[in-house]
C-alpha cells in the first residue's frame, strides 16, 4: 500500500501539510507549544473527565486508577475489593468488616450533623476583655442549669449587670452614655457563650441599651450609674413581678371548686395562680405531668403537695391515661410569637394537643416581656439542647437513681431538645398582664401596651 503526501506551497515560509490517518497514529505527541489553542483546550477537557471518573470510582487496589481488565472465561472470582465489603455489610466469612462498622459510625455521626446548630450545653470559654466576676459567676450557673426558666434567667441577668454597672467607671475623653453599652458587650457574649439567649433575657437587655443610650450626658457619673439601676428594679418590678400577680388574680378566676388541673413541667406564674387560688379557699386537685431529663415537675410537686393541694404525679407518656378527667390545662411559655404560637418546655404542644383532642381548654399563662415579634413555625429552626442527665432530682422516687439514668456510650447519642412549640390551633387563651387574649390577637400585644415595640 503506497503512502501519499500531499505539499501545498502557500508561501515561501510556510506550507500545509495533510497526513494519512496511519501516518498520524505513528506521529509523536506534539509538545504544548507545538499544540494550536484549541487542541490545548481539547487535551485539558479531556484530563478533566479522566479525574472526574477516577474520583467517581474510587481508588482501585494497586493505587491505579484505571478501570481494571475484564476477567476471561474460567478463570477464578477475585477477592472483594473494601468498595464492595463496604456496601454488603460483610466479608468472604460471613462477618462484619470494620469498614462497615466504620461506615455505621459515619452515617449515626452524619443524621446527628442535623441538630448541630441547636445550642449545646457547654461552659463558658475563657473570658476574652474585660469581663466582671459578676458574669463569669452567672454564666457558670447558665451553663450548669442551676438557674432555669425565663424569669429566673432574665432577673438573675439584670441584677449582674447592675453590679456590673455600679462598678463601671467611665474612660477618659468618653461619656457613659457612649461607652457603657461598648462595655457590655462582651459581657453579653460571655453569657451567650455559656447558654443561647433566652427571648426575655434579649428584651430585657435591647430595654437597657435603650435606656443607656437615652442617659443625660450632663448628669454625674454615679448619679446616671444610680438612675440606670433604678430602672431596671422596675424593669424587674413592673414587667416581671407585678405582672405575675396579675396574671395570677386573672388566671385564678378560670379555677372553680372541684376542678382538676393539669399542668406540664414547671412555671414558675402556673405555681404562682395555683398556689393563690389555694389561699383564696378554692378546693381543687392538680396532676402535674412531668418529662425528662429536666424534671422540673418534681419542684412543683414538692411546693403543692407542702401546702396540701391534691396531686398526682406522672410523666408525659401516661397522659392519655387521665386527659378525659382534666377539666382545664395549664401551662406556662418560654416566648410568645407574633403568629400566635408558643414557645414552651419540650412536650407542651404534646399536652396541647391531646387536650384540644378531648375538647379541654387549654390557657397559657405568660407575661408580655416575653413576646417576640418573630414568626416561628417550628421548633427545629432554633433550639437548645439540655444535658443528658436528670437535672432536678431533689424529690424521691420509689427507684433509685441509678435505674432511672442513661449514661452516654460509644453507640449512643442522646438528644434532648429543650422546647418546642405549640401551634396557636391548640390554644384556648393566654393570659397576660393586659389581659386575655385569643391566639390571634397576640400581635396586638404592643399595641395593648401604647408602644410600637417591646
């Protein structure tokens, strides 16, 4: 077979040259200058899709990633590579690999990875600026649960930064109007390091800023420091106290003589309308329902049944058991949502639930500090998680402790979501300071209070 080539002769200088296509497979590889731009852009597609497939495939035995020849006829089956062990769960003898039990461990790791933005439980880092003893004390205490609940947390709050204030001393070239709020911010992020920020304790803290902000620059230091801190004992007093009293005489209305009360984990305003109603003479009885790990419940338990009060005591899972006694539920709330929605102890919209199923009235008793003007539709978006052990203990059971306890091991995770959040669907009403309002009205709580905001 004779081989032709064809020379045209465009110039002196250059020619064009066309080759056989058994000329071309012999020819070398043209180097990267020898290359026009579009072979070189051809040549790095291709080494593209040769790295994407090899990453697609995995490394194969012998560290080549080049699809490996078929097998011929006859000859023997080859030991299964860690890929295949991997995805049928067990070697050639039957038995579990460790690459499946590895891959076991990845995936529970993996549908953990959903709840990691949910605050965990930790204690403060180290202090970072100038960070008074007052806070580093109560961030402590947040971080270990020995102050829980939104009223406890949010006063404990104002009372340190009252200290923190009276010893503040404001710079040089500065006025404390300016400079104060710059100094509480690291405290502030000292306390949210140790434990996510309740809804009431960032009411309260936006109110200070406010009134910081709104001090008069020719005021004396100490007389300024002093008018700050009598703002926020009525802060406390007018927001917090007077309104559970308040809550209290309206709440205690709804209670009649021979009623049976349910109420879920422990509020300190439920405590308070129960305890009141009791000292008025009302005869009634309360089943307190409980569930772990915080067994807040048992507190409450321990303050009822000292005064007299008939109770029955029982965790969340037996409520289907006594629902249809209950003659009214009620419960406390960690925020209020503009939607209507509550934002409670882990369990509550359970409890709401089942009473609305059984035609129970459900009323939430809750002050208007604790109102969000934010939509929540789930309790997934934001959370917290609470500590693996029983927190609150103080009250016997008939078991030990030690029965009752799970303990974290290398193939267990525990969770414990600290709220969720009752549709305004399963409320009745909530009682607060201004009154009683129906789920959709809460909204309008600014409003019943001639404000714009909270």
């Amino acid at each position: 077979m004779s081989i032709t080539t064809t020379v045209t002769m465009t110039t002196p200088s250059t020619s064009t040259i066309t080759l056989t296509p058994a000329q071309e497979q012999n020819q070398p590889p043209k180097s990267q200058k020898q290359m026009t731009k579009a072979e070189r852009r051809e040549q790095q597609e291709r080494q593209r899709a040769a790295k994407a497939a090899a990453k697609s495939t995995g490394p194969q035995p012998g560290g080549s990633n080049q699809k490996p020849a078929q097998a011929k006829k006859g000859a023997p089956a080859a030991a299964p590579t860690s890929a295949s062990v991997k995805k049928g769960g067990k070697g050639p003898d039957g038995k579990p690999t460790k690459e499946m039990k590895e891959t076991t461990t990845d995936d529970s790791a993996r549908g953990l990875r959903i709840f990691s933005h949910f605050g965990l439980p930790k204690p403060p880092g180290p202090t970072k600026g100038d960070i008074h003893p007052a806070i580093v004390r109560l961030g402590l205490q947040f971080s270990e649960f020995k102050i829980a609940g939104a009223n406890a947390r949010c006063i404990a709050t104002l009372t340190a930064f009252k200290i923190v204030i009276q010893d503040y001393v404001t710079p040089p070239n500065n006025t404390l109007s300016r400079h104060l709020v710059t100094h509480l911010s690291p405290q502030i992020t000292h306390l949210v390091s140790a434990r996510p920020m309740s809804i009431t304790m960032g009411n309260a803290i936006r109110q200070l800023k406010l009134d910081i902000s709104d001090s008069d620059i020719d005021l004396p230091e100490q007389d300024a420091k002093n008018t700050l801190c009598q703002k926020i004992d009525d802060y406390i007093n007018e927001r917090i106290i007077i309104a559970g009293q308040v809550i209290q005489e309206t709440a205690g209305t709804k209670i009649k003589d021979g009623d049976v009360i349910l109420t879920y984990a422990r509020s300190s305003v439920v405590e308070q309308v129960l305890v009141g109603a009791w000292d008025d003479g009302k005869q009634f009885s309360v089943i307190v329902v409980d569930s772990r790990p915080m067994l807040e419940g048992k507190k409450l338990l321990s303050v009822l049944s000292a005064m007299g009060i008939p109770c029955t005591y029982l965790l969340l899972p037996s409520i289907g058991s006594v629902i249809t006694e209950v003659s009214i539920v009620l419960v406390g709330a960690h925020s209020l949502h503009s939607n209507g929605a509550v934002y409670s102890r882990a369990g509550t919209a359970l409890v709401a639930m089942m009473a609305k199923q059984h035609s129970v009235p459900v009323v939430v008793c809750c002050e208007t500090y604790k109102f969000s003007e934010t939509v929540q539709l789930d309790s997934f978006t934001k959370n917290e998680l609470a500590p693996s052990g029983d927190l609150f203990s103080s009250f016997p059971l008939t078991r030990s402790k030690d029965t009752l306890t799970l303990s974290k091991a290398a193939n267990l995770e525990i969770l414990n979501p600290l709220y969720d959040l009752t549709p305004p669907s399963s409320i009745t009403a909530v009682v607060t300071e201004v009154g009683v309002i129906p789920p959709s009205s809460i909204s309008s709580i600014p409003l019943a209070l001639g404000r714009t905001t909270l």
